[in-house]
C-alpha cells in the first residue's frame, strides 16, 4: 500500500469511527445492541477494512464489547466506570498543570489561555444561561483544556490524555448539555471558572502542588453534573448517552 492509499484508508477509519461514536452517543444505538461489520458498513458508507478498525478503536474506548460469535455489542456502564473514568482523567490534567507550574510558562504561552478564559467570563456572566450559551461554553471549555494540556510541554502526557478523554463520558464537557437544564447550572459554572482562573495563576505563580490539585478538584465538578443528571434524568434528550448508564453506585 502506497502513502496515498494509507492516508484514505486512516481517513476513512477516522470517519467510521466518528460516525459509530456518533450513533451510540446519541442513542440511536442502544445499550446491548449488536452491531456486525456488515451493518457498520451499511450505516457509515465506508469499506469493511477500515470499518473493522474503526470497530476496534471503539472497543478501546469502551464504547463496545467484541462478541465471542462474531461481532461487537453496545456496552452498558455502571456509575462507577465512569467515576474511575473522570478521577483519571484529573490525575493526568493534574500532572500536566502541575509539569506546566514546574516547568515555567511565560506570557506568551499564557495569553490564548487567559483570553479564553475571558471569553468564558462573558458566557457565565449570563443567568440564566441559554442552552445556545451552554453550547458555546462546551467549546471554549474544551479550548481551554487543550490550551492548559498543552502548557506542560509532555508529548506522552498529551497523548495519555486524550486517550483518557476518549473513554465514555470523560471528557471536560461530557455533561455540560445535560447540566444546562438543571437548576445548578449557573452555580457549577461560576464555580468550573474560578477553578480555570486559580489553575492559571498557580501556574503563573509556579506552584506545582496547587495547580494539580485545583485540576483534579475541578474534574470532580462532573462526577456532581453526573450524579445530578443521572438522578433527574427528565431532559435525556440533552444527553441521550446517558441511557447507556444502566446501575448507580452507592455514595
């Protein structure tokens, strides 16, 4: 296979692979449904090569289970899975704030970082919030984790992150939508920012300690956005993945 012909057959996996996340995360594709190469084919328009690695990537993620007979199945998850989930993913956003404290960040490095932090501020200042708000915020929330993520200047430590942030339902904005509905909502918010504004003066200020634990308090503010949208579940439609959540752990 030549370099032109690899490329499209990645691009191709790439494009299964985001068009099967799609369909599980959106419901269409429901907890213990079976899905075979054969009817992933049909549904994402892509050859079998491609679409049987694209299967493989989901199943590293977590999203499907590979069947014995033949075949991949929908996964269900447990509370607990994706509590593990999101502590793991503030370990790892923890280490690459503090590895960005230690190893110094100038003002350059720094600006992309406070303006999205400003213009975050300009969303939160709203109560309430719009839902067209709380999906401008879910962009700039991710900006600004990757902009922080990248400050640590750790290829592995990136690398580990987003495959963290691949797992179900841990990414920074997995329940930003389905908070938007809730009664907390401009609470949690104020608070996820004053979380991004003392991460970035730790940082500034060279404390190490600091901004790993304000990383990893601030990736508990989703276990609280889980437990109260698993506990109202009356607006699924903002999240309709979350009836992949089938047993709620004990507190």
């Amino acid at each position: 296979m030549n370099d032109k012909a690899a490329d499209r057959s990645i691009s191709q996996t790439v494009r299964a692979q985001l068009s099967l996340r799609d369909m599980v995360l959106s419901g269409h594709l429901r907890a213990g449904e079976r899905i075979s190469e054969l009817q992933a084919v049909d549904i994402t328009g892509v050859s079998r090569t491609p679409v049987r690695m694209a299967l493989v990537r989901l199943e590293d993620e977590g999203l499907l289970q590979a069947i014995p007979s033949g075949g991949f199945m929908v996964k269900a998850f447990s509370e607990r899975d994706i509590l593990d989930s999101i502590e793991l993913r503030g370990t790892m956003e923890g280490l690459a704030a503090r590895l960005a404290a230690e190893r110094g960040a100038g003002a350059r490095q720094l600006e992309p970082l406070k303006q999205c932090l400003s213009d975050i501020d300009e969303l939160v200042r709203q109560d309430p919030i719009s839902v067209d708000a709380f999906s401008a915020y879910v962009a700039l929330n991710a900006r600004f984790h990757a902009l922080l993520n990248e400050l640590c200047g750790s290829a592995p430590v990136m690398r580990q992150i987003d495959r963290v942030a691949a797992l179900p339902f841990a990414s920074p904005s997995a329940f930003v939508m389905a908070q938007s509905a809730l009664p907390e909502a401009h609470q949690i918010l104020l608070i996820a920012q004053d979380h991004h504004r003392a991460v970035i003066d730790a940082i500034e200020n060279r404390e190490g300690a600091r901004a790993e634990a304000v990383m990893r308090e601030h990736a508990r503010l989703a276990v609280r956005n889980l437990r109260l949208a698993l506990r109202s579940r009356t607006h699924l439609d903002l999240l309709p993945a979350l009836a992949l959540v089938t047993q709620v752990a004990d507190k």
